[in-house]
C-alpha cells in the first residue's frame, strides 16, 4: 500500500474525447484528491497529462483499473517521483559541476550523484571534496568509440536513469547517445539556436550582441538540436570582450542547467517531437 | 444553440473531492471535447478551474446538468468569453491610454472602448482621432464626492464592465470602489509594494535602485493594495535622473496593463483573497 | 554662437595616446565645462569618444583648435545633437508604426517623420491621423529595382537622415542599401542570430524555444547581417503557438526598435566594423 | 616601479572644470596609456572618476604630480585593484556561502576569504571542505553586544577588509556597524525596498506579487537601507508558495551577492549619499 501524501501520474498517448474525465472517475472512485492537474494536447494530437493527488491506494489495482477505462495507445507512469540516479560528465570547467555537488550534498538536487565521468582530471580534487566516484577516461590516443566504450563500461557499472553534461565538451556518437533515449541532457553555452556548435562566446562576440543566453536541452543525434528544456538570458554590450561574456555567461548556465534538471527529475516534462513539454 | 468553436467554463467555489471528474462527466456525456483544462487549489481549499472545450450544445440544458451535479456553493460562468465593454480613465499622461486606443483601433485589445473619462481635456485631441467619446469631469472647485458624482452619470450611460484607470492620477472614494468590485483595473507607476504612493519614480531614484518595475491590480479601497495582475522591470543605473526613470517606466507601464488586460478580459483572472489567481 | 545649455561632441579614429588630454584641453582653454564624458579603444585599436559639456563658444573655432591639436585621420562631429529626419517604411503591420506615430505626435521620438512608405496601402488611414505623407509604392508587377527607383524619387523629396523599417517585409537591394550606408535601421523579429530569414517565430515554434526576442540593427548587404543596436526577450512556453508568439513579439519589437531609435537619433552609437558601440 | 599591465587610478570630490583634462595631462606627461575612463558628477556636484591605464610609472611621483595638479578636496586611489581580504558571515543557509566559496576555490572571487562566522555551527562541514577556519559563535544567552565583542574580537585576528553577510540573520548594532563603515555588504532576500525586514517570502506571497527579487547593498544603520549595488528578478506566479518562492529566491540570490561583490572588488563602486555610483 502506497502511502505517502502527495502522488503523480503521467499520461502520453493520442487524444481521445473523455481522458480527463475516465482518469479522474478512477481516482474519485478510489477517494483520492486531485490537488494539480495539467495537460496539453499538442497540434498534433497527442494527449500528455501529470496529475498530482493524495490518499491512500493499492497501487497494482488503480493502474489496472486505468487502464481498463483508458483506450489503449495510452502510456501511463504512476508515481514515479523520487530521487533519480545520475552520472554527471564534465572536461575542465567546474561552475555547473560545482552548482550540482553543492545542491546535491544539501539535499536540493532531486537526485543521486553516482558519479563523475571526464575526459580530464582536472576537477578530481573538487569531486573528491564530497566524496563521490570520478572516473578519469581520457580521450588521448583513443578513437571516439573507444573512449566511449571505457565510458559505457563504466555507466554498467551505476544504471543511472540519466546523463547530465555539465559542460562536457565532447561530441557523442550516435550509436552512445541511441543507449539513452531522452535521457541525456545538455547545457550548451549561447541561446540556442543561435550560435550553435564550437565557441560561442567568440561568436556572439563577433556578432555583436546584446544578450547572451543558455540552453538545456536533451541530446538527441543532431548537434544541439534535442528538445530545450530551459533557457536564460542576461545583457551584455560592447566593453565585454569574448572571455568577459563566457565568465557573465557561466551563472547563465549553472542555473539554467539547475532549472531544467529541477524540471526533469520532478516529472514535469514531457517530449513531443523535437519540443518539450513542462507540465 | 451555441456553436462557436471554442467555448470557456469557469468555476470558482470550496474544493471537494471528485470536481474535476463531474464537469468533465458531464461534458463528456454531452460530446464536447476539452481543448486545454487548468485549475487551482488556494491553501484556504477553494477550487478554480478554467476549461475551455470545443463541441456544439445547448447553453441552458449543459448550465443546469452542471448545477443539479456539483456540490452547492460553485459559482459557474459558461461561456462568458467575448468582447469587455470599458470605460479608460486617464489625466495628462497619454502613453498608455495611446496604447489602449491603437489595439483597439485594431481589434486587438478584446474590449470595446466605450469612452474616455479625463479629469484635464489634454488628451482630447488623442481620443477624438479614434473617434471616441471623451468626457472632460475636471474636478477644480469641486468636493472628490461631486466630481465623482459627475463621472457616475456619465458611467450610467455607457454601463460598461471595466473601468480601466491609465495613468488617473486621482485617489478614488471607497463609495466610487464600492460600486465596481473587482472591476477596476489600475496601472501603477512602481513595482508593488515598493513606492506606494506619490512620484514613485522620485523615491525609486533617491533610495538609488537598480530596477524599476510597474504594476497591475485591481482596485480596492486600500491605496496600491488590490490583487497584483501583472507585473514588470527594467534595469536602471545611476546616470538616470528621476526623469530619466519615468520615461523608461513609459515603456513597461503601458505594456505590462495590456498584458494585464488582456488576462482579464480573456477571463483567465480570478480572485482569491487578495491574489489573483491567473489560469 | 551656440548657446545651448547642453552640447555634444563625437570622435571616432585611430587609438593614440593623450587623445582624451588633448580634447579636454581644448575644451578647458575655452572654459566648457565636462557633464558627461564616455570611450571606448577597440580590441583593433580604434577610439571612440562621446562628450557632453556645457557653456558658450564659437563654433568654428573650436572646431578649428580641435583639429590642429589632434592627429590626422580624427574625425569629429560637433553638436549633432538635433531632432534627425527620417522616413519610416511598412508593410502590413501596424504595431511598430504606430508606436513611432505617437511618440511623434507627442514629441518623444527625437525625429520628425518626413513620410511612411509602404509597398501596401493597409496602413493608410492610420497614418492619415497623424497628417503624415503616405506613399504607397506597390511591388505588383514590378522588378525589385523598379520598385525601389520609384521609392528613390520619393525618398528624393525628402532628403532623410535614416530609414526606419518598421516591418518592411521586402528585402532591400544591395544597390538600394548603398544609397544609405548606416543610415537604415531594421527592427528583425527574432533574437538574432537564431531564425534569420522569413517566418521566425515559426521556426521558433518549430525549435520549441523558451524565450523568443527581437533585434534592431543597422542594415548592410548580407540579410540580417548588420551591426546590433538594441536587443529584448520575452519567455514563452509550450502553450505558445507559432501565431501566439508572433503577438507577444509584437510588444518585444515596437519597444527594441523605440529603443534603439533613441540611442541612434541622440548620436549614441558608433559603428566599429560589424558591432554597434553605445556611449 | 610599479609594473603590472593596467593600473587604476580613482578619484572623488567636489566637482570643478578641467578635472578630466588635469588628470589625463598627468598620465599623458607620465607616457601613460589610458584604457578606459568613465567618470560621473551627481546632481549635488560631486565628481567620481575611474581611470583604467597601461604603462611603467613611479607611484610616489605619480601620486605626488597629481594632488599638486588638482584642485583640494580631491580623494585619490591609486592602483588598489589586488585581492581584498574578507570575513563572511552566515546563519544557517548555505547558498550564498557555497557560491562564494567556490568561486574563491576557483579563484574566482577577487578577493581571499579569511575565515566564516557563524552564530550557529550548520555550515562548519561545507566551510572546512575549502580549509578555511569557521568560527562558531552563538548569540544564545548573550545579549546582542556580548555576542559582537567576540565577533570584534575574532575579526581583529584577521583586519579583514569587508565583511559580507551572506544570509547572515541576525541585525547588527550601530556601534559594530560604526566599525567597518561602507565596508559591510548584505545580500536581503527581497527587491528593496519592497519588503523590508523579516520573512519577506512571506510577505511576497501574501501581497500575490508576480516577481520577487534580491537586492545587494552596503550597511549602514538602517535597517535594510545602505546604498544598492545590484538587484536582480524571478517571475512567479500563484502556484508558488512562499516557501517556493522562497527557493526560487537562493538562486537570484547567490547570483547577485556575486554580481556586486565582484563590482566592489574590483573598485568599480563609489558611494555618493544613499546612492551606489558603479564605473
């Protein structure tokens, strides 16, 4: 018998007249309280809906009955809320690891760092700080498919529900990113799309702007293409060279990574093509 | 028989298990299908819910199956999405009345400007381009009660739904409040709560702020403390004089009132205590 | 003599030690006293200097002194300061022509709006409340350049200081463009970079972005391609259709291009290759 | 010899002609190249400058040429761009603290942290992961000046040269605060002056604010009034309850805290009346 105060359940399936109504007969019938309800239906025609109720119910049963009175084609997720498991992959830059190792010692990460993977040493001494694995698989000397089969091995070893890149500046392959679907999210550094690809500082820069933004997104085969999750901006103008606008652009970043981590671990968001939805 | 494509139900009344589930029984029952669904739970347990629907029906028969199945005490508006007739109040300022007057001169502000109340004629030219009545109720030699008592005539006329306050620099009696509840809509020159009162923008500068905002709530009979509606700023520095500021807080008074405006008139506002509720 | 209370003076050359020195000494020897005075030395060695001081003088030989105490290859401009002419081309859209119109109309632009040129005769009778000349220069049937030979002669009459395309959708030839090197400035709805070309906020749909903006920039030859003046965002989510963001980006566009506008019309922006500089 | 690649050169006093030209005379007879220069005269006349510049130089020479040049009354700093020292206090919420922290492991900060202060031992783990001393000293049965005269006692150790509260709860007397005069800087958890004093989360929750915001500023002895170095904004919206927005707010304000601390290390804020002048 579940029993904690606060439960979730996910659908994602085609639209149909009466969802709403056949998902809350089940819950009313159950005597539980719907405290948030939220849905979409996308131009498509696809249905996402995350409800958020309380009470006391045998779990088995209510998903059974779900899906009795659902059409089939529906996908459903009953409380799948709790901490998830990560692996966090880093190179040299250290603000958005940092960021996570803090909110995660104090509990506000929504989530377990397992580990850290880099393909440089560098941030060893800070992840040591709080006692976590690092695993150091540089990619010297090796082809892209073998560093990242040293890396798979490695992920083998924690199962984590997802892949944080917290300013890994690797390119994956497609057959490494096809091994988590959806499950690996980025922080890239300039308000997609613009600037899309290697040094975007340097690009704003020569292009002149008078903002600069960040962008978490999921992975997906095409570089800087997945789903955005979130995205943040801050001003700048023309005193602040190349360098000045990556240093302004780093608390863009570590928070906008926080933001869309914060989104994504609480179940709130929903993929639909190539865009994402925050319920 | 109604048969617009896209209708809107609001309910507002104590939370109880089970409200979701019998509104959308009772759509489901009469074919209508639920194009967006959003509702609120306050703290107190008082239940809002927004949906809007596509479908063809009988207006009295779905209103009165509606009643007969929810809990007494729910207040329901079927369908009151349309044009808002208003009335604008403004005195010598014309940036935001001129917003007003361009949306709605292109049937983009979903009011009908019914007239232009005024207490100096200065911005009679303006009104008089759009072919609006504009009503000059100067209040020089005059008690607040008879002013006001003039303006009340004058309101009787036009019945309208709204009163708009866009840049009224006159502190309205708690008797003129009483007779539009909730129907007032003010925009003020300050992020709220900061600078209540006079020349917010001269207090702003002499406490040297680094952001200036505007406010939009409704009006009731504490000065600046109706329910806030919208909200926004913009960065200022020490080189802006107070003048400066004001001219700049042009800028975001006048759009955040009709982004203000444009929640209420679309009936996505509701009141709850002295918040409001935006769905 | 000059005798304003408030005068203006611009450089803009090559970088060279005691620029400031020499320019303030000059200024000092003619007793004019310094209220603001703001530069800037380029990554590539160019200088820029913006000063406003106050007092009485002989223009010509102030100018005169200024030159012989600087080096060659300095080009100054004394006291541009003055309301500029323009004329400001539409399409079909109204918001940023109306937000020039009112700003005009009560003396905020710090321009005099010779014309409207539009290759649509839609906006006509919003201009005609302003007692404005409209000149509707048609693209049916015509070549790109016979098109803008026509709008040539008109331009012609009126000798402007700046083109304002407020929603021009043509693109302009690079012949046309010549005519005016930094003098024609565009309002681009997208937060450049991202989405150049036609229908962003499509394409914004399409990418699912979080936050979408717009762009004022001077206009060169390569398409959205010229220097930067002024930049904003607005945050949008999944709710937002194409359409959708294309309304908030309204309010986004009229207030950038405003902005922009004021800064050029007072002599703020200096051009350093590709970048706007703003003292 | 001085012989660092940029120097800075900071001035402050009553405003009079010929101040820049004095000045940049000096530098220029000296074969000093200036960088950047930005200087700004308050409306009570007062003039503040800040010279960025390159070259070899004698200090004393320097210095010496310059007081004789200038008017008196005239403040000058020469060169004081190095690391400050600091002593950073807190409560019981690490956000703040963590950030700084970091940021100092990473050389990040402009400035060394000396040692933590505490009235509570919560964030003696986090502090000595970075081998800085933490001392806990409690206000439990300590009347407030007790509790400072340890404090005193513990600073005189280290003669820091600010102070930052870094959530640091608790309200310092006048006399301690008569001990660092512009030298304490506080990050408050709200947009002053909205929301002055305790629980402004709450406070913001209760007035239904739609952005809340954090302020960083100097203290003085009142109460959340010294001089404003940065502020920053979050929207929110009726789903948040004050402790949502209350989490909201840590990021904003870590952020700014650092915004500002990175501005006054660097000496880029001069304190003209209430008012912070940043160059």
């Amino acid at each position: 018998m579940a029993d904690l105060s606060k439960h979730i359940l996910l659908m994602d399936g085609p639209d149909n007249k009466g969802l709403i109504y056949h998902v809350t007969g089940v819950l009313f019938r159950h005597d539980l309280n719907i405290i948030h309800n939220d849905e979409y239906v996308s131009p498509s025609g696809r249905f996402f809906m995350r409800t958020e109720f309380e009470g006391t119910y045998d779990n088995e049963a209510l998903l059974k009955e779900l899906y009795m009175t659902l059409p089939t084609g529906i996908s459903l997720r009953l409380n799948p809320k709790r901490k998830k498991n990560i692996v966090v992959f880093v190179t040299k830059e250290h603000h958005c690891l940092a960021e996570l190792l803090i909110r995660y010692a104090f509990d506000e990460l929504d989530a377990d760092i397992l580990a850290v993977v880099s393909n440089y040493n560098t941030l060893q001494p800070l992840v040591s700080k709080f006692g976590i694995p690092f695993h150091y698989v540089s990619h010297e000397g090796k082809t892209r498919e073998e560093q990242e089969e040293v890396i798979l091995k490695t992920l083998a070893i924690y199962e984590p529900e997802y892949l944080v890149l917290a300013k890994y500046m690797r390119v994956l392959t497609p057959s490494f990113v096809d091994h988590f679907p959806n499950r690996i999210i980025n922080i890239h550094h300039s308000f997609l799309p613009a600037f899309i690809g290697a040094n975007p500082y340097r690009q704003a820069y020569d292009r002149g702007v008078k903002i600069i933004g960040a962008t978490a997104h999921f992975v997906n085969n095409d570089l800087d293409e997945g789903p955005i999750i979130a995205q943040n901006v801050k001003e700048v103008d023309h005193r602040h060279s190349a360098a000045d606008m990556a240093t302004e652009g780093k608390d863009v970043e570590k928070i906008v990574l926080s933001q869309a981590l914060k989104l994504v671990f609480n179940d709130r968001v929903f993929i639909s093509g190539n865009r994402a939805i925050v319920l």
